[in-house]
C-alpha cells in the first residue's frame, strides 16, 4: 500500500527533513537504545480497547462523505495553490474538531481526497491525540497507525515518533501513552523492530509510560526474532525503571532463556518472580518444570509439579511428559511410572512420548523385556510406533544383547516404510559386531553403504571393531571403501586404523598413517599422539615414544592423563622405572594427579628388578599422597616380598589387605600359591586354593600351573595329573606351561609313553612348544637313553626353523658320549659352533668328563679326537681350539691332569 503521509516544511510546525531526522534519529538510538533479550514465547496479550472491528473501521473510513458534509469544508480556490495555508487551515480544522473526533477524522478523510493535496505529519498526528481522546476511538487510531506503518513510503520511526512527541506540546495535548502504545505494537506487526525499539525509548525518555501488555509484545517480538540479548536488556531496564510486570513477562524471560539453553537463569526468573510476590500462573510453573528437567533434576521437577497442584493449577500433558522423561534420564523408573498413572488418572491419555520414554527407562535398567511388553501394549492400543520409539528399542536391544530381537525390529521398522537413519545402522552394527556377528555385521553395513546412509561414524564403527579384533587388513579395506565412496575420513577415522596398526605392532605403517593425516590437513589430537606414543613403547622404540610425546606439547597439546600413565607404564616396562619416578614427579608439577595405576607400574616395575626396598618407598609415597593402594599395588608387593622369600611379610600385607575392605582376585591368590609352591610348601598352597575356591572365585590356566609345578617339583606327579584332570573338566584350557611341567615331569619318573600322549594333544591343540619344552624333552629322552628320539626332536626344531639353545645340544652330547659315541658327540659340538653358539661350562664339563686319554693312541679316527677337546685359557667365557679357536693341546696325559688344567 502506498502511503498516505508525507512530511512537508512549509509551515513553521512543518517537520523537519527526512534525512536530518534519520541522521539523528540513527545517533540518537545508538546512544540511548537499551541492550536488549529474547524469549520463545508464541503468545501476545490481547489489547484492552476494542470498540468496533476492522471491518467496521473500515467502511466508516471508506464511506463517502455526504455532500452537506462536504459543502461545509469546501473551499473557493484549489487547495494546491497555496499549500501553506493548506496546512495551516487543515491543523485549524482539526483543532476546531478536537472534542468531536467524528467530525475530525471526516473531515481529515476528505482534505487527504482533495486533489493537490500534500500529505505531511503533523495533521496526522493532530488527527491521532484528537482520536485516542475518545474511548471509543481507539480502534479507529490503531486502524490508521497500521495503515501507516505498513505503507511503503512513509517516512521513518523517527520522524512520527518525534512528531508524535512535538504536537503534544504544540497543540497542548496531553502525551497520551495510547498513541505510543499502538504505534509500538503496529511496527512489532509490521516487522519493524528496530522501529518498534526506537518507539519505545522515546517513550522512556519523554516519561511516557508503556503498558505491561505492550512491553510484553516487545519482548515477545524479540525473543521471536532471536535478539534475546535485547530482551534481556529491555527486561532489565523496565525492571530496574520500577515498572510492574505481570506472568506473562516472566513467562516470556523464562522461555527466552529457555531458548538459549540458560535454565540456571531461568529458574532464577522464576524465583525472583516468587520471591516479589507475584501470583505466579500456570505457563510460569510449567516452564521452570520444563527448565529443570532440562537439567535433568527430576526431584525439583516433581517438587515444583506437586505445588503447581496444590495451587491449583493441573499440570498439563506436556508437563507430565517433560518430568517423566527426566525421571527416566535419571534412571528412577519408580518416579516415572508413579508419574504416567497419575498423567492418566487425571484423564490425560498416555502418549507415545512418554510410552517411549519409558521403553527407554526400561532399557537404561536392563529390564528389555519390559520395554517390549510395554511396546506391544502401545501398538494394541493402536498408536503407531515413530522413528525415535523403534531407535529406543534397536539400542536397548543392542545394549542388553538381544541381537535376534534388534535385527528383527529393524527390519519391522522398513516394512513399515520408515527409513532408518545412520544412528539406527549404527547402533545395529555396534551390536552385531559387539555380539561377535561378523557376518551379519557386514551384511548390515554393506547394505548401508549400497542405500546411502553409511556416514562417517558408520565405516569407523567398522574399522574400530576390526582393529579391536586383529583384523587390520579388513579395517584397511573398509578405509578404502569409505573413500571410494567419497566419505571423507574424520579424525577419529585415522585414530582408530592407527591403533589397529600399533597393536599389531607395525609401526610404520602407524607412522604412514600419521603423515598422511597431518599432509592432507588434519590436526593430530591427544589420542592421536597417545596411541603412538603407546605403540612405540610396547615395540621397543622407547625414544621415539619419548619424542612423540615432546613434539605433542611442544605443538601446546595438553597431555591427558591416559597419555602421563602411558609414559610412565612404559618406562617401566623397559626396565628404567627410576627415569619413570622423575618423570611422574615432573609430571605432578604440571598439574598431573598421578592415580593408583601410575604408582602401580612404578611399584611393579622396582618389583621386577628386586629393588623391594625402593618399591616399598613408592608405596609409602603413595599413602602420603592421599592415594589409597589397590589390590593391584598389594599384589605387586606380595609378588616382590614371595620371590625375595620374605613370604610372612607377604602375608602380613594379605592381612592389611583384607583389614582395608580389599578382598583377594585371582592373580593376588596365584602370586601366593606360587610362593608356597616355590617353597615347597605344597600344604599352605593347597590351603589357599582351597580358600580361593571357597571365596567363589575360579582358579585360572597360571593358578593350577603353578600348583602343578609345586607337586611336580616334589615328584608327586599322581596329584599333578589329578590337576591337569580337573583343569580340563572345569573347561579351563591347558597352555603350554601346563603342558612342559607335566612332560617334564614325566620323563623325569621315566614315564615316556604317557609323555609322548601329552605332547601329541598338545600339538592336536594348536599349542607350539618352545625352547623350554624341546629342552625338557631332550632331558627327559636322553637321561633315559632315547637318544634315536631325541635326535628326532632335533630335526623337528630344524623343520621349524627354531634353533636349538646350548642346554639342548649339552644334552645330547652327553648322551651320546655316554653311549659312546664320540664322533657325533664333537659333530653335534661342532654343528653347534656352527650356528654361532657359545659353548658353556657345562658342555666343556660333559667333554672333559667323558674323555679318555687312551683313545688318542687307539687308532686314527680316535686319536684326532684328542686334538678337538679345546681347554679354557682366562676367564671361563673365553676358550681357545678348532673351529675359531686360537690355540689347541695335544692330551697326552691322564684325564685327571686334563681336568685339573680345566678347572685351575
């Protein structure tokens, strides 16, 4: 609509030019406009003057002036001769008018008709104060302020408002606040805040008192349009001006901090509205209900709604859903349903809100069965279960390991034509995968990338869980899927695929990864810098760790305290656990809390290298740290106090242990059996499994070794059977230790069949021996003079490429020295200089034992036999002979004067 006012500067009460005006109305407003804030209120109070219609007003001001009417203003010369007089005659007429707005507003309706004629402000604004002088005009001035301000072509707030301000006193009108009051409301119609903001300064500063109900449609309007810092402001300055609000000012605050996600300041608006006095409504309550659920902190919820009820007021549907929905984030299952009866009780139905809420309740406590009853109860009563009910479902069925069902409901959730979401692939495929459902994980997965809705999350779902599980090369092949597909990796993408290449302990291909990261843009965090350091600890490469972890804060990445104790851990484990304890100090001067785990591998790793005294230190210092120990640390220092043979001390600390509140686990309890076991204190060890057992805890493969090991080592193999027995009745898997103590001892009762069983099932097991247990068979079959089999234990070292150690071929040459067999004696010697094996004292022990000097004269073939027996010369690591060595000696006198040259 055009406008139908225009300012003119004709007169001497003529309006000042647009432009000055809008200059100083912009300066004027950065000055004295307030600071202003936002409330998310959709409601606007009704205005107090409503006469007639619009319709109505309207056709009165449409209607056609009757010809007496116009005979009465009609003037003898045209109007746009002399247009000051025009307006001169025209502000006359008016006033002539001011007790008749009737009269006025006709005669107003007819000049702005008249051809020629220049529409300017201040008639217009005479026109106004002459209207709202009149209860029953009111109408028919908010009608033409919202022609006015919705015209296209008028001039600016500051111009009417200042004129608005001027004419009162030109014209001795009072300054009406209705005038203001409607100008306000019609820029906040027309959009115009800035508008509707200047309005109400001028009126602050001329001492124009706005109504309640008008401040609210401000603060509304400015909450709508997300200027909540100026609703603040605007709150702020009319409180602090004195002026009362009412519920629905504070209803607006409330929502507007609402919106923002303030709930703190919102229950302060509504405790401050208590504390005034003010009789606070129904909207007040349901929103500070709303604002602490938010939190959530369902007992203020459910004081606030009890009373809410004993005011009076009933909490409606919406509020009953906000608290049970806090109640069930909360976990308190017995509030939420307590809550849902009395929802119903007051005859508001149940909703499929809350229905799923609860669904959700029953899942966070492990109840899935009840979440699934109280699903097919909904779907009876004839509600249609929503996108968000069936993702409640599919995770609490992922969560409590209902695969079978999860897979069901998702698919229950297509047929019925709702599209899953990738939070909805997502957890299905954590719990295919967490449940160890490989097949049907990738199934799931596949079809997620083929229908789109695989994102990022989705593929490093899969890559951690392969990582997770040693399959790398997998992980490494959905990597490349992902960007094929176009997917771009994330952070955490990297993060994950790195940490399946350090645990499978191929650096290079972490550090690979790492590179390209930083090449492409990609900033390393915490993690990132963690795993790596971790990697490299656990593969030997205990200063690149150390350099990774300066090149992180030298980058101003702060450590967290998964990275501290990954450093010190580490340290430990290479054995300069010292360098860890000036660490750890270094690091607690940098704010670290060092926690039981960071004192424990400092303990455990002092334990290790049998500084028991240092480690008791560390303990003390731990104490005095305000660091309580756990059963871990204890179980260091019974480990340290058993193997130092200090085992009364040992079990000095299981009493202080168990005076504390710490009960035993099952590696304290194995620590303390293998003391006794070692002790051969077979009585006390038995007392102790007893009591493990009794206590309810299960014995594992380290336990019952090391109780095998304590009845082997007192030959009484009849009770170390019976325990290999029990062990593979209880399911508990023999390991190869179990099995090189129980052949060992075997062979030792000559026992070689029974042996031989053993290590057959073995071998069925996928069990690979070791250098251990070739070196007890090798005992074993040589001392009963199996040598024919101990060969062949020999060969099959050979086949798999594992060398033998210098007890294995001491062994056998013993054996074959006492069988008399001399030349393949010194050939297995000379095979073993051969493959870079030192010989030891015992080898050169079994040489000189077996010799006699006889043979040198008992042919050819024995006489060189002499000549390879080689004899020590310095330091028993340091011998002289053939194959490498730098002197031999031709034995030509007894084997006594051989042996005393040896051992002289």
């Amino acid at each position: 609509m055009r406008s139908w006012l225009a300012p003119s500067s004709l007169a001497p009460w003529s309006i000042r030019s647009l432009a000055s005006h809008r200059s100083r109305s912009s300066a004027s407003t950065s000055h004295s406009q307030p600071q202003i804030f936002n409330a998310n209120s959709t409601s606007q109070p009704e205005l107090s003057h409503k006469p007639i219609s619009e319709s109505q007003l309207s056709d009165f001001l449409e209607k056609s002036i009757s010809e007496t009417e116009q005979s009465r203003y009609e003037f003898t010369e045209p109007i746009s001769q002399n247009p000051v007089l025009e307006q001169t005659h025209v502000i006359q007429v008016l006033l002539s008018h001011r007790n008749n707005p009737d009269s006025a507003l006709e005669y107003f309706k007819w000049a702005e008709k008249r051809r020629g004629f220049v529409r300017i402000v201040d008639p217009f604004c005479l026109l106004l104060y002459i209207l709202v002088g009149s209860p029953n005009h009111h109408g028919i001035a908010r009608h033409l302020l919202n022609q006015y301000v919705l015209g296209d072509s008028g001039p600016s707030a500051s111009v009417l408002v200042d004129h608005l301000v001027d004419c009162s006193r030109k014209f001795q009108f009072e300054l009406d606040s209705h005038v203001f009051n409607y100008l306000l409301n019609s820029y906040v119609r027309a959009s115009r805040i800035e508008d509707a903001i200047y309005c109400f300064d001028k009126m602050i500063i001329s001492k124009i008192d706005p109504g309640i109900e008008y401040i609210n449609i401000l603060l509304t309007a400015l909450v709508r349009k997300d200027m909540i810092g100026q609703a603040r402001g605007l709150y702020n300055d009319v409180a602090s001006r004195g002026f009362n609000y009412d519920c629905f000012t504070i209803h607006v605050m409330m929502r507007a901090c609402l919106k923002e996600g303030k709930t703190d300041e919102a229950e302060r608006y509504f405790r401050e509205a208590k504390a005034s006095g003010l009789k606070l409504d129904a909207a007040i309550y349901s929103t500070a209900i709303q604002a602490v659920c938010r939190k959530p902190k369902s007992n203020v919820a459910c004081e606030l709604l009890n009373e809410m009820k004993k005011i009076g007021w009933v909490p409606s549907e919406g509020t009953f859903t906000s608290v049970i929905g806090a109640c069930v984030k909360q976990r308190n299952m017995v509030d939420a349903l307590k809550l849902k009866d009395e929802m119903v009780s007051s005859g508001k139905p149940m909703n499929l809100v809350v229905a799923t809420s609860l669904m959700k309740g029953y899942c966070m406590q492990g109840d899935l069965d009840g979440a699934l009853n109280l699903f097919s109860k909904i779907v009876q009563d004839g509600f249609t279960p929503n996108k968000v009910t069936y993702s409640v479902l599919i995770e609490g069925c992922c969560m409590n390991g209902n695969m079978e069902k999860a897979s069901e409901l998702y698919a229950q959730m297509k047929l019925e034509g709702i599209q899953p979401s990738f939070y909805n692939v997502n957890s299905l495929i954590r719990g295919l995968v967490r449940a160890r459902l490989w097949e049907e994980a990738s199934k799931q997965f596949d079809e997620a990338v083929d229908t789109g809705i695989a994102n990022v999350v989705t593929y490093n779902s899969m890559i951690f869980w392969l990582c997770k599980e040693g399959k790398v090369e997998e992980a490494s092949n959905v990597w490349k899927k992902m960007v094929n597909k176009g997917v771009e990796p994330s952070v955490v993408s990297y993060n994950n695929l790195i940490l399946g290449h350090c645990r499978k302990g191929n650096m290079d291909l972490a550090s690979h990864l790492f590179s390209e990261m930083l090449e492409i843009g990609f900033k390393a965090n915490v993690v990132t810098y963690s795993i790596l350091i971790d990697g490299y600890f656990k593969n030997g490469e205990t200063e690149r760790a150390l350099g990774m972890f300066d090149q992180m804060v030298d980058l101003g990445i702060a450590p967290t305290d998964f990275t501290f104790n990954t450093i010190i851990n580490g340290l430990c484990k290479v054995g300069r656990t010292s360098e860890a304890r000036d660490m750890l100090k270094k690091f607690v001067e940098k704010g670290f809390i060092p926690i039981c785990r960071s004192y424990n591998s400092i303990i455990d790793g002092f334990i290790k290298k049998g500084a028991i005294t240092i480690a008791l230190d560390v303990y003390r210092e731990m104490c005095e740290c305000g660091v309580s120990p756990n059963v871990v640390t204890y179980t260091s220092l019974i480990d340290g106090f058993c193997k130092s043979n200090n085992i009364d001390i040992a079990l000095k600390l299981r009493n202080e242990m168990r005076n504390k509140g710490l009960e035993l686990d099952v590696t304290a309890y194995s620590v303390l059996i293998d003391g006794f076991c070692k002790r051969r204190d077979m009585e006390n060890a038995c007392e102790l499994f007893n009591e493990l057992l009794e206590v309810g805890l299960s014995p594992n493969a380290v336990v019952y070794n090391c109780m095998i090991s304590g009845f082997k080592n007192l030959n009484n193999m009849e009770e170390a059977l019976a325990l290999h027995k029990k062990m593979i009745n209880e399911g508990i898997p023999c390991d190869l230790a179990t099995y090189t103590t129980l052949i060992d001892g075997l062979l030792k009762e000559g026992k070689i069949l029974f042996a031989s069983e053993l290590y057959t099932e073995m071998l069925a097991k996928g069990i690979v021996p070791d250098a251990i247990t070739y070196t007890v068979l090798e005992h074993g079959l040589c001392k009963k003079e199996q040598l024919e089999n101990a060969r062949k234990v020999l060969e099959e070292m050979d086949k798999k490429s594992m060398t033998p150690n210098v007890l294995i071929y001491s062994t056998l040459i013993a054996g074959y020295f006492k069988e008399g067999n001399l030349q393949e004696a010194f050939r297995l010697h000379d095979e073993m200089l051969d493959r870079g094996l030192v010989p030891d004292n015992t080898t050169y022990d079994i040489l000189v034992e077996c010799f006699d000097p006889t043979l040198a004269h008992q042919g050819e073939k024995n006489r060189g036999l002499a000549q390879r027996l080689p004899i020590f010369t310095g330091s028993s690591e340091s011998f002289r002979g053939p194959k490498g060595f730098q002197d031999s000696i031709w034995f030509a006198k007894s084997k006594e004067m051989v042996t005393s040259d040896v051992l002289g």
